[in-house]
C-alpha cells in the first residue's frame, strides 16, 4: 500500500476521498473545537463601528477577524483540522487549493504542528498572500488562470502523491473550527438581532448559523458579489450546478462551484442571501479604511455592503465580521480613488 488514496463519488462538482466525511457538523462541534483552537489563537474583539452605526441608525459591530495570525478567520478551521489529523499524514503532508486565506491558514497550522503543505493557487494570486504562505513553510504551486483551476490540479496531485487533501468547504473539522468565531459573539454580544456574512465558499456563514443563529434569534445573512453568484443561486435553486460567471475582483469569494457540505447547512441556516454589485464592495473597502482605518479586502466588504444597503435594520444591533487584511495595495489604492466619503 504506497498510500494513495482514489476519489469518491462526490455530492457537488469537487473531488472528495474517502477520508472527506460530509456529516454536517453541530454546534456542539463547534464548542468541543473551541477548546482545541483556543490553545494556539486568541480571541478576536468585538468593537462598535461609531462610523457605520452613523450612518446606518443600527449599532454595527465588527468581529475582527483580522487581528488573528494570518489575518483571516480560516485559520480557525486550519488549526481545528491540523490539531487532529491523522497520523500516516503528519508526515506525508497535505494539499489545499486557494485564492489565498485558505492557504494561508493551513499553511500558518502546518507550521505550527510540523506538518507540510503545499497549497495550489492561481497563476495571478495575490502575491503578498503568496509571500506569505511561503514564509511560513508552504510549497507554493501556481496554476490556472482563477481557483477553481487551481482546484482541480491540486485534485490531481492528491490521487499522484497520496498528501492529505484539505477541501476549502467539504471538512467538518474546519467548519467546526471556524464557527468558534460564533462562540465569542453568542459570548459578548447575545442581543445582536442581525448577522451580514460574506459568503465564498461558505465556510464563515456556517460558523455562524451553528452558533449566532443557533444559539440566539439573530438572523444570519449571507452576502455575495453579483460578479461571482454560485453559492446565491445553490441556496435560492437548490442546485449544486456551477455558475458560468466569476468576474468579481474579490478574490475570497471569487468561485465557481457551490460546496455540497455547507450548502447543505447554509439552506437551512440563513434567514436570506442576498447580492451587492461590485462597485459597492470597493466603496466599502475605502469607507472602512478612511473612516475607522481598518484595512479589509473586497471579500469582507460584501458584508459592509449589505449593511450600508439595507433599508430595514435602523435600531436593530448588527453584527459584521471584519477578515481578510491582505488586500492587494494596487486594489486598496484604486478603491480610496474612488471613494467620495458620502453616505
């Protein structure tokens, strides 16, 4: 047995292995992660955003995630899956495929549990993201002009090299991981009313129906960019199909194909999900950083879009999580350009 694993009929358009267990995870999961992801990472604040609360009539907090190692909440679920893998593969090795956060959070777990990684990105990634995957021990491989072709070589080499491949969605561990997030705001803040959530995959909107919108009356809101409307059409069709658009300039939520392991939580868990366009997601980049001074990246600012979009949450306490500080500069630059500080 040299140790290859051959894929499994899989529920969505991705390939899973014998080893992806598509049992959906709970919040008790998510309490019993807890206690393993809060021995290598802190908590991350809780902070009103006087700025948003402004403008929106609404008390806006923001979960920020991005004061967390790597700068996003995935390394939650990095840390969560690492921390219990299996043995024949700490020495192997393991594979992921990204548009960057991901990568980053297996790579910064491999790092911190002696385990290599190798994480297959797009030809043009964010090279600050790139850097630092690899400063942190990752073998970087580009490949393919977005991630899902990326997605599909590092496929490939899983069945050629035997590694561990670590799905961006389809893991109960890492979502698991991730909803520990949830936790801290059921914790801190049980009254919010509302929960805007970006949605790529949609491994955060799945921490936080576990758990925001579990354990309160909060309604969770998926949100996603009208240039990149896989996972709106999978939980508004009840389809798994991929979309034919992917034109988003957020690389985080920039897929093509709905996951079957969240989609399945995210149908029953969402109270809505909605779409912002592109242009509002750059005006919420450049608000956050000229108003609060806090940088973010286009995937986060759909949720700051939805906020500042809606028209129904004026009283309410709401909450956004804040993740993904490794925004490309160029992109930062052009979005301040256009930023006018109205509204």
């Amino acid at each position: 047995m040299d140790g290859r694993y051959e894929p499994v009929e899989s529920p969505d358009e991705t390939t899973v292995f014998p080893y992806h267990d598509l049992t959906p995870p709970t919040t008790a999961d998510a309490a019993r992660a807890r206690k393993t992801v809060s021995r290598h990472l802190p908590e991350t604040p809780l902070v009103r955003s006087e700025h948003l609360s402004a403008v929106t009539g609404a008390d806006v907090y923001l979960k920020r995630e991005d004061t967390l190692p790597t700068g996003a909440f995935k390394v939650r679920g990095g840390v969560n899956l690492l921390a219990t893998l299996d043995e024949e593969f700490r020495e192997r090795g393991v594979l992921a495929a990204s548009s960057g956060n991901h990568g980053l959070s297996i790579a910064w777990a491999g790092r911190e549990f002696g385990v290599p990684v190798t994480i297959g990105v797009p030809a043009h990634a964010n090279a600050g993201k790139v850097a630092a995957m690899e400063r942190l021990g990752a073998e970087v491989i580009r490949h393919g002009p977005d991630f899902d072709a990326a997605r599909e070589h590092v496929e490939e080499l899983a069945v050629e090299t035997g590694k561990r491949y670590v799905h961006s969605g389809n893991e109960p561990k890492l979502l698991a991981g991730v909803a520990t997030a949830g936790l801290e705001v059921v914790e801190e803040l049980p009254e919010v009313d509302r929960l805007y959530c970006p949605v790529g995959g949609g491994t955060a909107a799945v921490g936080y129906c576990l758990t925001v919108g579990a354990v309160t009356d909060a309604d969770v809101v998926g949100v996603q960019s009208a240039a990149a409307p896989a996972m709106y059409r999978a939980y508004h069709e009840d389809t798994l199909a991929p979309h034919d658009r992917m034109e988003t300039g957020a690389e985080g939520v920039a897929t093509r194909v709905p996951f079957a392991l969240p989609m399945g939580v995210l149908r029953d868990g969402l109270a809505d999900f909605t779409l912002v366009p592109e242009d509002a997601i750059g005006d919420a980049v450049a608000r956050l950083f000229a108003e609060e001074r806090i940088v973010m990246e286009g995937a986060c600012g759909t949720g700051v879009a939805a906020a500042l979009g809606a028209d129904d949450i004026a009283g309410e306490t709401v909450v956004v999580p804040v993740s993904g500080r490794n925004i490309d500069r160029a992109k930062l630059d052009a979005a301040l350009a256009e930023y006018d500080g109205e509204g």
